[in-house]
C-alpha cells in the first residue's frame, strides 16, 4: 500500500488541481493543453492510455522485466473488487481509469494507478441486457486523451469526461442516434482517437430496423463515425457495415495516414482524417451467428488480419485505392493459419504470435510465419489466451487466470514461468484463486506494472522493480 504521507500529498495535489481549475471554466469546445497532474511516482515506463496500449498492438517499450518468477508470482501491489464487464483501466498520469457495471449503473472509477486507492467515482443507468447470457457489463476499454476520457457501454452510450474530476463534458446515444439493431454481445468495439478525432465503430440501420436476423439487416452508412473529440459532434460517417468487436487501428504507411477497420463484413481501409474509404476487403464466416473481434495488424505496408468462424486469416498489402491479398486461409478447409477469437496477434521480427481457435478445448497458442502463413510451432492446452509483449518475452493470460511468462521464439514454445495466482496472506479470500474465468481482457503493462481481469476484479502486480 502507498505510504500515508505520499496520500496526503496526492490528495492536496488534486484540491489544488480542482481549485484551480474551477477558477476557470472551460468552454466544451476548448482544446486545452492543460493536462491533469501527474500522481504517479514511478517515472520509468509509459502509460497505457488506449485499448492495446501507445501503439496499438499490445507490444511494451518497458525494459528490465522479471524473467523468473517466485511460486506465488509477481509480488501483487493492490486487488480491487469489480462488478460486471470484462475491460481493464486504462492508466494516465498515475491514473488508473476502471469500466464496470454495478446493478443497474454503469459505472467509471478513477483509482491511483500504483494503490488503487479510488480518487472519483460516476455512474449511469443501464438497461443492456445479454442475449446470450453473457455479462451484462462493459467490454471496451476506457480511452484517455489529454486531460479526457471516453468510455462506451454496451448499450451504445458514448461519454466523455474531464480525467482530473470525472465531470461529464459531452455524450452520445448511438444506439438512438443511428439506428442500432443490438449486436450479438453489445457494443464492443473500442473507439480510437485521430488527431481532434475519436473513431467510433457505430454499425447503425435505417429506421424501423428491429430484426436481429443480420442476413437481412443493412446499414445507413454509419459503419465508422468520427465525433469531434472536444464536442461530441459528427463529423463524418462512412460505410454501411455493420458493428463488429474489432477496434479501428490507425498508422501511418509511407507517408500517409491510414485507419483499418475488421468490421463485421470485413476489413475498411480509410482516410483517418477525411473518412475517405480507399478499400473494402470482404472477410467473414457463413455463419449468421459469427464476429469478427481481433484488431488488424500492419506490419510496413501490409495488414493481417483473423477471425475464428470460418475463412481463418489473410495478409493484405495495402495501396492507396486498393488491398491486394498475399496469402489467405479461405480456400483450406483444415489446418488453416491462424483463427483468432477475440486477442489480437502480435507480430516480432517476420513472425506472428496468438491464440488460434473458437473453444476452449480447441485453442492453441501459435507462432507462423507472416510471408507464408506457415505455422512454426503449436500448443494445445492453454485454453484462449491474450498476449502482452515486453522485453523479449510474452506476458501470456489464459482465460482460466493462468498467468504464463514465454520466451519470444519462432523456432520453439520456450515456457519460463506459470503460476495460478492466490490471494495473498491476511486478505478474506486468503488462498484463493485470485483471477476467476472468463478472464477475456488483454493485459497491460505502464510503469512496471502489470495489470490483469479477472471475473470479479483488478489486480496489479509488479513485473519490473523500481530502480
């Protein structure tokens, strides 16, 4: 736990904050370079203020990281109970911003990063029902930009909110705004910000829509909107897919800007900043009841990208006005590449690592080639598994709460360390499993701190010793 001298500092650091900006009202169209102060106290490493971190990719700059690890794990820095969802905070300026649902309120909690010692709270009404029994809780990630943070519910309430305070500043109904027939699981794809931008994947229908038979449902061309991150207005729209649960990735490709979009039909390469549409690359499964859910990845001037349902993946190269395919899957019938659920795969010198396959029972942690698709090793056994990569290693959770550190390898699995995380000593649960299935969230890394979900809570644990 944090000293109690250094909480007394945070407190009157967030009084003086508050003061101050309370002496200066902010117009909802200001674009304000002042940010928020900064509470945290370890200065080595980076923030993880989006889904999949700084680069999108789920891939840490942070050196330094344990390579072996003591029985019990990690050392664990703080536990926090949580309600339903299945998102992690995002971290900002020793800020640690958690997405739940309690009862029938969605709620947004601003904690000290490195405690979890809770410095705001709100809460909103919900009314988002599963359709398949899952969580009714949030699956996207909170998104820090500046001195903002946006969140997006399953119901398809869309907030933004001042980070130091919590105060909301602007929000959207799209699913009233745009016609939204529910997707199978909600809402799922996390927004991105782009420049006075925040890209939100809509996938709304022309009035009258209420079918949940998406063979016959269309869209009104709000497959992606881009709101002015400032104000909460529309500034473009494009495309007439529907919602996936992929986020939008945004790079840059030889000098020019690009956003990739895996939709629910398939991939959308655009103008991030115009919503010009350069390519739409058809990719789904037959099956009615499929999505797709795992991020494009771009390596150089080519995309990858994956689904579980049924065509696998296909690597793309990527030209203004056009995708031309490498290699795909859709023509195997067995022994495809890869097939992806939710994680993302990640890419390391010519090689791409994930988790391949729908079910538990059959998912596989893989490493194949990128130019060929050929796979170089497989594991049965891990059950579906969300990868984080940091100083050469793979930070691998499984979605039983196995914790597993890997050596990056193309020519071999190299396990290093497993441990099932307990409850530490003098806690009510002592002895305990800590992480309880489904443990669906990707994992992230900021300041030396690993942050993982599990079905009832957040925990932190330190992977890289302060120096």
């Amino acid at each position: 736990m944090i000293p109690r001298p250094l909480n007394c500092l945070c407190a009157m650091a967030l009084t003086f904050l508050a003061c101050c900006q309370a002496g200066q009202p902010e117009s909802p169209t200001a674009k304000t370079n002042n940010l928020p102060l900064d509470l945290g106290t370890r200065k080595v490493g980076v923030d993880w203020e989006r889904f999949l971190g700084p680069t999108g990719n789920s891939v840490s700059s942070e050196k330094g990281l344990l390579t072996s690890w003591p029985k019990q794990g990690p050392n664990i820095v703080w536990i926090r109970p949580m309600g339903a969802g299945y998102s992690l905070p995002a971290i900002s300026k020793g800020r640690a911003f958690l997405f739940d649902r309690v009862g029938n309120q969605a709620r947004m909690v601003c904690c000290h990063s490195e405690t979890g010692k809770e410095l705001w709270e709100q809460r909103f009404a919900t009314q988002y029902e599963d359709l398949y029994g899952y969580s009714n809780g949030p699956r996207c990630y909170p998104v820090v930009d500046q001195d903002r943070v946006y969140f997006f519910g399953p119901e398809g309430m869309l907030y933004c909110l001042k980070a130091v305070d919590g105060t909301v500043l602007w929000k959207a109904d799209t699913f009233g705004d745009f016609g939204v027939v529910q997707n199978f699981f909600g809402v799922g794809s996390t927004p991105a910000v782009h420049e006075d931008l925040l890209l939100v994947p809509v996938g709304g229908s022309p009035k009258g829509s209420n079918q949940v038979d998406f063979t016959e449902l269309k869209g009104n061309g709000s497959g992606i909107v881009a709101f002015d991150k400032f104000t909460g207005k529309v500034r473009y729209k494009i495309t007439d897919e529907l919602a996936s649960y992929s986020s939008p990735t945004i790079t840059t490709i030889q000098g020019k800007k690009w956003g990739f979009h895996l939709a629910r039909s398939g991939l959308i390469g655009f103008d991030p900043g115009s919503g010009k549409v350069e390519f739409q690359f058809p990719w789904r499964s037959r099956i009615l009841e499929s999505v797709n859910a795992a991020n494009p990845v771009v390596i150089d001037n080519r995309v990858f990208i994956s689904e579980t349902y049924g065509p696998g993946a296909a690597l793309i190269e990527v030209q203004p006005g056009s995708g031309k395919v490498i290699w795909d899957d859709a023509g195997k019938v067995r022994d495809k590449s890869m097939q992806c659920h939710w994680n993302t795969p990640i890419h390391v010198n010519g090689y791409l690592y994930g988790c391949s396959g729908r079910h538990k029972s059959n998912a596989e942690l893989r490493c194949i080639e990128l130019a060929t698709g050929k796979v170089q090793w497989s594991v049965p056994g891990m059950t579906r598994s969300s990868l984080l990569l940091a100083d050469g290693h793979f930070i691998c959770q499984d979605e039983e709460g196995g914790l597993h550190l890997i050596k990056v390898n193309p020519e071999k699995f190299e396990l290093l360390s497993s441990v099932q995380l307990k409850y530490p000593a003098g806690m009510k649960r002592e002895g305990e499993p800590l992480l309880l299935e489904p443990c669906w969230s990707a994992p992230i890394l900021s300041h030396g701190l690993l942050y993982l979900r599990g079905r009832d809570c957040v925990a932190c644990l330190e992977v890289i010793p302060t120096r």
